[in-house]
C-alpha cells in the first residue's frame, strides 16, 4: 500500500509534543535517534508500554514524573494506574495410567504431524475449558478453566518427564488493580510493573474456591480413573487457610494486562470514548490499556475491536477535516 510504509527495528522513545498538540514521534533505529512527524498520532504500545511512553513524554501523575526526572507536560494522574491481569492458579495431578500429551512426542507423533498436521501435536495444549462461578449468588461466571494434559507450572514450565494432567483456574472477574511506573527517564529502563495480584480479598477468595472446585472435578467419573495423586497444591493442604496460601505461592499470570490509560470521563481516566488522551491533541491510545475493567475472557478479540473502532473513528476525523478544507 503506497500509504503504509512499517519501520521494524524501531523502539520509539517518546511522542513529540508543541504545547498541548502531539506532532509525532521520537525513536530508535540502528542506534540513531530518529523523529517522523504526523498530523495524529496512535500509540499501540499495549498496556505496559503505552503508559511508559505516555509518561516519558511528561504526560501523567505530576509527582511520579518529577520524581524520575521527567519534565511535566500534562499532569494527567490515571496514566499508568488502574492495571489489571487475569490471575490464573493450576491444580496438577499425576496420571495413573501413564499417558499425557507428551507421549505425542513419539516417532508416530511426529508422523502424524510432518505427515498430515495431525495427531497430537497439533495441541494447544487447553484441550478443554469451562466458565463456572464461585458463589452461587453471582449474577454472571467469575472462573473460567483450561484444562490441560501436561504438567503446567510456573509460567509454562512444563516436565516432559513427568505425565501430569492440569486444572488452571483463571479469576476473570477481578477488583484487584496494579500500576505501572516509570524507574528512569531514560526509555531503555523497563518500567516497574505491579500487577496489585490479591489486593483485593474477594479475588483471593475466588480462586481459593476455583481450587476447590477443579478437585471436585477431578473426582468425578472417567476422569477419577485417569488421575493419581494430586501434586500441587497436594492433598494434605485441604483447608481454606492452608490453600490460600497455596494460591498466593504459585499464582500465576495469563497474560491479559488492560486498563492502564482506561477510558472514561472522570478525573483518574485518560482517554475519552473516542480514544483521544484527555488533554493533548492529536493523540490516541489504541490498545487493550484503554479498557475500563477487564472482560471476562480473552483480550484478544476485544483489541481488536478497539483497532477496529480507532480505524472508524480516524476516518471520520479526516473526512471531516476534508470537508472543512472544502468548505
């Protein structure tokens, strides 16, 4: 396309800023420091980076940028708060009858799958899911499930050695936020990032009961037959005192961060219903940071929704500037 031109390799440093209008950006290429300029701008950094170079811009929480170094442009104090993720903790059993998914690793396995893109191998490993809810009283589900025939652990750290069968019980309705922050001014620093997982007690609660519940799962019918003992948290943690701190130990992330440059209209949001950043002109924030909560799934789809309505919404300010221009 004549009109798209991508540059890879790039890490932008920051947006380019004349008074309260953004006018493009700053970045890094092949170790030269760089500038493009643009009528407007969209940042699509997702919900770690867009905050970080919100904020090395100078736009955020006025103390946290001067505490850093950073020259303050536009104190707009949501910036980088109100972070969210989907917390998720396994339930790991070993299996009883010896077979898992890594007994797809087999000359036949790999047959199958050079052969045909067949078999087990064309696993992605959740081979099942479900939505349930923690307490009964709930109007919507607040647990979601992957279920998987491998030992997952700490981020993915699976033991081929060992056949293994696991419950994930992923909290989807969280009240828990976090933060990201900046640790320098200088846009090579990793931001500090607090996900806040469990600062909300009703979180910790909820997966506590999602443990319990992948347990009853687990000693129902065909599958009761297929499992052996239960690994983690293991069977003599059985009260709600000793797997909360099972929860806390071996909680992990899914990946799904949101909400830290959130829409709204009150004081602590930072972009309005048309994604525009309160304040400066010309900017947009187009990624899953603008969310106001999370959903209660994958943030994959939703993203691209947003991208979707970004693209609607930037025609429609250029052909509305074409028909002033022609006016």
């Amino acid at each position: 396309r004549p009109n798209l031109e991508v540059r890879t390799g790039a890490r932008v440093t920051r947006v380019l800023l004349d008074g309260d209008r953004a006018t493009g950006l700053e970045y890094v290429a092949d170790g030269v420091l760089q500038q493009v300029h643009a009528p407007q701008v969209l940042l699509s950094g997702g919900a770690i980076n867009s905050p970080q170079l919100l904020m090395l811009s100078g736009i955020g929480p006025a103390d946290h940028l001067r505490s850093v170094g950073v020259d303050v442009v536009h104190d707009l104090p949501g910036v980088g708060g109100g972070l969210q993720d989907h917390p998720l903790v396994p339930t790991i059993w070993h299996v009883r009858s010896g077979e898992s998914l890594f007994r797809g690793e087999s000359p036949a396995g790999y047959a199958q799958w050079f052969g045909a893109r067949r078999g087990p191998l064309t696993s992605n490993l959740a081979e099942a899911g479900l939505y349930t809810r923690s307490d009964d009283g709930l109007a919507e589900p607040d647990l979601q499930y992957h279920f998987l025939p491998v030992k997952y652990w700490q981020q993915a750290r699976v033991d081929p050695d060992v056949d293994a069968f696991t419950a994930c019980a992923v909290l989807v309705r969280v009240e828990s936020r976090g933060s990201v922050r900046l640790r320098s001014a200088d846009p090579a620093w990793a931001p500090a990032i607090d996900a806040g997982y469990l600062t909300e007690e009703r979180d910790l609660e909820a997966l506590v009961t999602g443990v319990e519940k992948a347990r009853d799962i687990a000693a129902v019918g065909p599958l009761a037959k297929v499992l052996a003992e239960e690994w983690s948290p293991g069977g003599t943690r059985s009260t709600r005192a000793e797997l909360r701190q099972s929860v806390r130990d071996t909680l992990e992330s899914l990946y799904h961060p949101v909400g830290s440059c959130r829409m709204g209209t009150d004081a602590d949001a930072v972009v309005d219903p048309q994604l525009r950043v309160h304040g400066i002109e010309g900017l947009r924030v187009v990624d899953a940071s603008v969310m106001p909560t999370l959903v209660r799934g994958n943030t994959n789809a939703p993203t691209i929704m947003i991208a979707e309505r970004a693209a609607d919404l930037v025609r429609a300010d250029l052909g509305a500037r074409s028909a002033l221009a022609q006016a």
